[in-house]
C-alpha cells in the first residue's frame, strides 16, 4: 500500500462518524422487520387452522428476520420493534413445542 493510500485511509477513520455514509444495511431494516412481521401473521393463521407443523417453521423464520433486522440497524425504534416481533415469533415456536 502506498503512503498516499494509508493517509486516505488514515482521514477516512478519524472523519467525524456524522461524516461517514450510513451503513448498506440500515436502508433495508424496516424492509427486514415488515418480513418478519408478515411472517409471524402468516405463523398465527397457520396455527390457527391447526397446522402445527408450519406454524412452527413459519414463526422460527420470523425470529431469524426479526434478529437479522435489529442487527442491521442501530435505531433504538427499529430494534425495539424487531425485539417485540421476534420475542412473539419465539413465544409462538414455544407455545407450538408444547403441543407436541
């Protein structure tokens, strides 16, 4: 690496963090959460009509999207609403554990 490249580098890490872009993935969290959220509905119809098995796949992917959504932001918002909505997508893949 040249002496140029380091210095670029070197400005671009104590540039002000109001300064620097917005991470790729924090566009797309609330993308990421309404997934999640659609997800878990879809698990509580499932559940509903009795079909444990589904319910149970469909809630546990809702979980992951709803995690995945609170890692891509650092919006205290965002997060509590990933945080609710995978705290009941987990409630429902415990629930459905049960039944078994």
């Amino acid at each position: 690496m040249t002496a140029r490249a380091l210095v670029v580098l070197a400005l671009f890490f104590l540039a002000a963090p109001e300064a620097r872009a917005e991470p790729a993935t924090e566009r797309y969290a609330p993308a990421q959460i309404r997934m999640a959220q659609d997800l878990l509905e879809r698990a509580r119809a499932a559940a509903a009509l009795g079909d444990a098995a589904r319910a149970g796949k469909l809630a546990w992917q809702a979980s992951l999207d709803a995690r995945l959504a609170w890692a891509m932001t650092e919006s205290q918002a965002l997060r509590a609403e990933a945080a609710e909505v995978g705290g009941a997508a987990s409630a429902l893949v415990a629930r459905l554990a049960g039944r078994r």
